[in-house]
C-alpha cells in the first residue's frame, strides 16, 4: 500500500522500528503499536498512525503480526534489493564503513573504495579500493547510485561534482562542509563532530538536573 504522503521525519523512524521488530525474540509472534512505542520512547498514537501508514494488514487485540509487519516495513523501505553504491576515501573511517557488513540489511551494498592515492588494494574483509581513475568507469559498468563522501572537508565538494558527473543520485556525505549539488541529487549529511557536540551539550543539561 503506497501512502498518499510521508514527512521525512516519519522515514527516518520506519528504519528504527524495523531494526526493534528484528531485535525480537522470534517467540513474540504479534506485538503492538503501544509495546513499540514504550519501548522506542516514542508516542503510541505516532507509531500507530506511522504503522498504518505503510502496513497491509489490519490490527488485533493482541497487536500485528511482527513477521508481516517486518516484511511491509522491508518493501516500503526497498530492502528486498540492494543498491550499489561505492566510497570515495580509504582511510580509516572509509575503510571502516567498507567493511562493516550490517548496511546490506539496510539495502545498501557497497562494491569497492577510492581514494586519491590508495595505501592498499583491499580491506581486511577483502573489499577492493581503487585509484580515483578508475571510478567513471566503475560507477557506469555497476550502475552504482549512491556515493559516499569520506575525504577532508577542503577535498569534499571537488570529490561531490566527480560522483555527479558518475551519474551519482544520492550521496552520503561524511565530511564536515556543505555541499553544493544539483536539485535531482540527494544529499545526507553526517556531521561527526557536531554530533558529538550536541551529545555533550545534553550531558552537560542532564547533569544539571541530577
């Protein structure tokens, strides 16, 4: 069932209510939009509406079906298939990202790693990484669609108008600048630092209260 229209914000919450329904134990076969809700933190009134939104099947007394609700939630966010994508930046939080195996479960296969000037042809798990030569020709012979952005900020934007002229769509971005793309290309931001920053300012206002 296609809804008539999503906030970003409701998206961002589908992949968090999927990650808890897997987490389950596989002796809870039906769980409910208030079980969700108490446990995520959130209000049971959103999860049910965000649950209705995308699930096909009706409620119960005693809850959905988390085994259906698992799978309207991978067809709504399109993990049935995985989408290529690649890394532009081997160092060690490109290589990380390279070999951490949990994002294929998120739809998201990524084939290879470039960099400017690549230390190593592989990863420890065996992914190849490339010299930046190489990436037009790789990108169009995978249909890759996704890039992600792991140089310094001051390499970042050249790195950002390469991937588009790739054919590039959508592009994860882990350097700390803002980049500059056409309208038809999606763009998520990662800001590590600020993020942490954020963490501590609510610590710091946390500790207050104690």
């Amino acid at each position: 069932m296609e809804p008539k229209y999503i906030s970003k914000t409701m998206l961002k919450r589908l992949p968090v209510y999927l990650d808890h329904l897997r987490t389950l134990p596989e002796s809870v076969s039906t769980v409910s939009a208030t079980t969700i809700a108490r446990n995520l933190g959130l209000g049971d009134v959103l999860v049910r509406k965000d649950l209705a939104q995308i699930s096909t099947e009706g409620r119960c007394r005693t809850g959905r079906s988390r085994e259906r609700l698992i799978q309207d939630l991978e067809n709504y966010l399109n993990l049935v298939t995985t989408t290529a994508s690649i890394i532009v930046g081997a160092g060690k939080l490109g290589q990380a990202l390279l070999d951490y195996s949990g994002f294929e479960e998120s739809g998201l296969s990524i084939l290879a790693g470039f960099d400017i000037r690549p230390t190593v042809s592989h990863t420890e798990s065996g992914k190849p990484i490339y010299p930046m030569n190489r990436l037009e020709s790789f990108c169009r012979n995978y249909d890759v669609r996704i890039g992600i952005i792991a140089v310094p900020d001051y390499q970042a934007q050249a790195v950002c108008d390469s991937l588009v002229a790739c054919g590039i769509r959508a592009i994860w971005n882990f350097a700390p600048v803002h980049l500059k793309t056409p309208d038809y290309v999606l763009v998520q931001n990662e800001n590590l630092a600020a993020s942490l920053t954020s963490l501590r300012l609510q610590l710091k206002e946390s500790l207050k209260t104690q």
